[in-house]
C-alpha cells in the first residue's frame, strides 16, 4: 500500500487528494503484479498466538542435568515461558505463533525431539498437550479455573 501525504494527489490508480475535513470512500485496489503476470494473494488466515503446555515423563535422570538441558531449551526457544521438573518428568509452557492449532499442536509435538541433542534432553515421552488460543488462555486466567499465569518466568523444580 501507498501513502500519500495529505493534499498531494496519488499517482496511482486515479486517486484525487481530499480536503481536510472531507469524507471519502476507500478505492478498491487492483492486487499486485508479479513478473510472470501472477496476482500476489494476500494471506487469508492471519497467524495467531497459541499457549502451549507440553508434558514429558520418563526414567528418573539426575535433576541438575535435567535442569542444564531445560535452561538450554529455553535459550534454544525463546519463547519458553518456564519449565518445572522432577527428575522423571516435566512440563513446558510457552506461547506459539501460528496459522491454527493443528499447525501449534504440530510443532509443540516435534519441540522435545528436535531439541534433544542441542539442549542434552531425557529420551522422554510426551505425554501431554495442550494447546489453546490467546483469548481461552485469558479468559480461564481471569475465571481462576485456568492454568497460572508463567511467573516466575524461568526453570523451576515442582
């Protein structure tokens, strides 16, 4: 999109300047041209923020290593909002930008396993997840029903 500065008349698209004061109604636009003659398409679907709370269990490991790997996670993903653990399990909370909550489900899903290896992570199993919209997340906080809000934001033991 073009702006114009007010009283200067657009070059585009026969656009006149409008006096101040003076009511107007928006010009439809013609989309954008590609070099092969393609119209862009504006996305329909706006990405969307997801709380993401994903459970792991497994064989008891030592909680000082459990804790370096979780600290390093949480570097790795910088959207972590806090970890708690024990030394056979543990649970993520983190906000996820995406298109749906099939699309958030799918990488809270491949989280622990991908970061395995760079974070020194337990070959544990998910066995918990849940995914909610911003909204529901708000709005089970403020009913007192929902999960607490992330604070301290951090790696913390159960």
């Amino acid at each position: 999109m073009r702006r114009v500065r007010p009283g200067a008349a657009a070059s585009r698209g026969g656009l006149t300047s409008v006096a101040a004061g003076e009511a107007f109604e928006a010009a439809a636009v013609a989309p954008e041209v590609g070099a092969a003659g393609d119209a862009f398409e504006e996305p329909t679907e706006l990405p969307r923020l997801w709380h993401v709370t994903l459970s792991v269990s497994g064989a008891e490991v030592p909680l000082k290593d459990l804790r370096r790997g979780l600290e390093q996670l949480a570097h790795d993903h910088p959207f972590l909002l806090t970890s708690r653990y024990a030394n056979d399990h543990a649970e993520i909370r983190y906000w996820e930008e995406a298109r749906d909550l099939h699309d958030a489900a799918a990488v809270a899903l491949r989280l622990w396993g991908e970061h395995r290896r760079s974070a020194d992570l337990p070959a544990w199993e998910i066995v918990g997840l849940e995914v909610i919209d911003r909204e529901t997340y708000h709005q089970r906080v403020a009913e007192g029903y929902g999960p607490p809000p992330a604070a301290p934001v951090g790696v913390h033991p159960f």
